[in-house]
C-alpha cells in the first residue's frame, strides 16, 4: 500500500471518529412552554388546543365562547382571564372532555353540557379543577379517574352536581355545591376519595350519597337544606364521617342503609327529621356526636340491624324519642348516651 492510500485510510478514520464524538455531545433542548392566548392567537379554544405542545398554557380572555365539544388530549394549562363563558350548546357528550393527564382548568363558567355535563375527567390523573363556575347543566363527572382535585368550584342548577363512577384517591374540596335537582355528590364503586371543607346546600336529593363503595373520608363539611344529608348505601363499607355541621335537611342527617363497617364520629346533626338512621347495617360505629331538635328520633336502630357500637353522643330534644330501637337486631351496644327519652 502507498504512502497516499495509508493517509486516505487515516483521514477517513479521523473523520468517523470526530463525527462519533460530536454526535455523542448533541443535547437534546425541549422547547419551553409558552402562553397561548385566545381570541389574540386563535379564535377559538379548540383550536389553540390543538396547536399547543404539552406544557403549554391557554390564557382565554374575556368573552363568550359556543364551541359545543372541547376536547383537551394534552397536558396543559387553561386559564380564564375576566369572564370568561365556555358553552357546550348542548352537543356532544359534555362542554370540557379531559382525556389527558396533568391539566389544569380555572377560572372558566362553564355551561350547558351535552348530556348535562360540563366537564368529564375520563380516566386520567393529576388533573386540577378549580374556582370554576359549572351552571345550566353543566355537572362535574370523574370517571375512572385517580389522585384528581376538584377545589374551589362553583356548582349550581344542574341536575347533579359532582359524580364520581369507579374512581380513587380523589379529592373533592372547599367547594359550594348548591341548588341541583339531584345529589350534590354522589360516589358509585369508588374508593378511598377525600370530600371534605365543601358547603353542600340546598340540593333537591341526598347532599352526598355513597353506593357500593369503601375507604372514602367525608370531613368537615357543611351539609344544610337539603332533601336528606349523607347517605351510606348498597353495601358501602369502611367510610369515615368525621366532623361534618349536618343541618336543617328535610329527610334525615345521616342513614346508613345497608352500610356496614364505616365510622360516625364528631358531627353535629341538628333541626332535620331524623338525626341517625341505622338499618339493615352490621358493625357501624356511631360516636361522639352532638343530636340534637331533630323532629322525629335522634338515632334509630332497626330492620334486622347487628353489632352496632352507638356510644357517647348527646342526643336531647327529639320531637319523639332520642333513641329509638324496633327490637329486631342483635348485639347492638348502647352505651354512655347522653338522651332523655327511648322507646325500648
């Protein structure tokens, strides 16, 4: 081989050789998120939607926007700057579709859902709705969704206010939740959510009504003319209702029918038909609650109820017994009540 073919080979390796070393030193630089504004950039949301990267956020300026359907498929943030009115026209399955992971939606008004939805969270996680207005049929709905939060929002005049179906580890917080003609909120095969801080008045049905689910905490809400308070049914086991101001619902505060396994403790329950109603229901625990001017019982026991433990509440002024017991269960402990009258 000559000399010039012995330098060509070496040039030739120096060369593969530098390309190699550069390409090992290439960083890859992710676009910053940037602000989309409607109607500045694009006139409707959908369409800054579908421009955006994930990260991104939509700032939406004041204005009323009848866009039926919004679709969200991306990470990113919508925000409402002024009034800002988001109308479903009542098209399609609801006015806010969430079909993505870590959004964020606030400060919108958001009305007249398809299928009287507002926004459908479906089957994702990390989502934050908040200060939010869903009015004229326009509910909030989780389904199948995880660790999502629901703070802050107002939601009034639908037919039900905020729906979970086969959810967990939701929380459902500091919300006015008012004036729909059905439950305020209602958990169906959903476990282990969080609702707490949240005023729930006024509701033409049950204020919170729990079915065939477990593990979920109800804490420190308020809880006023309604139809009924909080209902525990179709089997639900293992929830906690702790610290809860009960009051003036047309029905009863608390039943339990069938529930089985879940705590009552340290509620205030007053100025509602009934205060507690336990039937059909084993092994509850009914403690250190304040009863009290409820217009019929205070706690009632009855239907082939077993194992229940009611011990240490003040239950006084029932307009007919503060503790009523139809005799038909068995091994239900009754112990250190403060009460006047029973009718056992």
């Amino acid at each position: 081989m000559n000399n010039k073919a012995q330098i060509r080979i070496m040039l030739t390796l120096f060369l593969f050789i530098s390309m190699l070393t550069s390409a090992s030193n290439v960083q890859i630089v992710k676009a910053e998120p940037t602000i989309i504004l409607v109607p500045d950039d694009y006139p409707r949301i959908q369409d800054a939607i579908d421009a955006a990267r994930a990260g991104d956020t939509i700032l939406v300026l004041t204005g009323y926007y009848a866009e039926g359907q919004v679709n969200i498929t991306k990470p990113l943030t919508l925000l409402g700057k002024g009034k800002v009115i988001v109308d479903g026209l009542q098209k399609g399955w609801c006015t806010l579709w969430v079909t993505s992971s870590e959004v964020t939606i606030k400060g919108l008004a958001v009305i007249n859902g398809g299928h009287g939805v507002g926004i459908e969270l479906d089957s994702v996680r990390n989502c934050v709705i908040e200060e939010n207005v869903f009015t004229k049929n326009a509910c909030i709905h989780i389904n199948s969704g995880r660790s999502n939060r629901l703070s802050k929002n107002i939601v009034t005049d639908n037919d039900m206010g905020i729906t979970l179906a086969m959810a967990s580890h939701n929380v459902i917080e500091q919300n006015i939740i008012s004036d729909n003609r059905y439950s305020g909120i209602k958990l169906w095969l959903s476990d282990c959510n969080s609702i707490r801080e949240n005023v729930v008045k006024n509701n033409g049905w049950t204020s919170i009504y729990i079915d065939c689910s477990y593990w979920n905490n109800i804490s420190e809400n308020i809880i006023e003319d309604n139809f009924g308070g909080i209902a525990v049914a179709s089997d639900s086991m293992y929830n906690t209702i702790v610290e809860n101001k009960i009051r003036n619902n047309e029905y009863s505060g608390i039943v339990l029918g069938p529930g089985h396994y879940n705590v009552v403790k340290e509620n205030k329950i007053t100025g509602n038909q009934y205060g507690i109603q336990i039937w059909q229901s084993q092994q509850n625990i009914v403690k250190e609650n304040r009863i009290l001017r409820n217009t019929c019982w205070g706690i009632s026991v009855t239907h082939w109820s077993d194992g229940n433990t009611v011990s240490e509440n003040v239950v006084l002024h029932s307009g007919e017994y503060d503790l009523h017991w139809d005799q038909s269960g068995h091994c239900n402990l009754w112990a250190e009540n403060k009460y006047k009258t029973k009718d056992w």
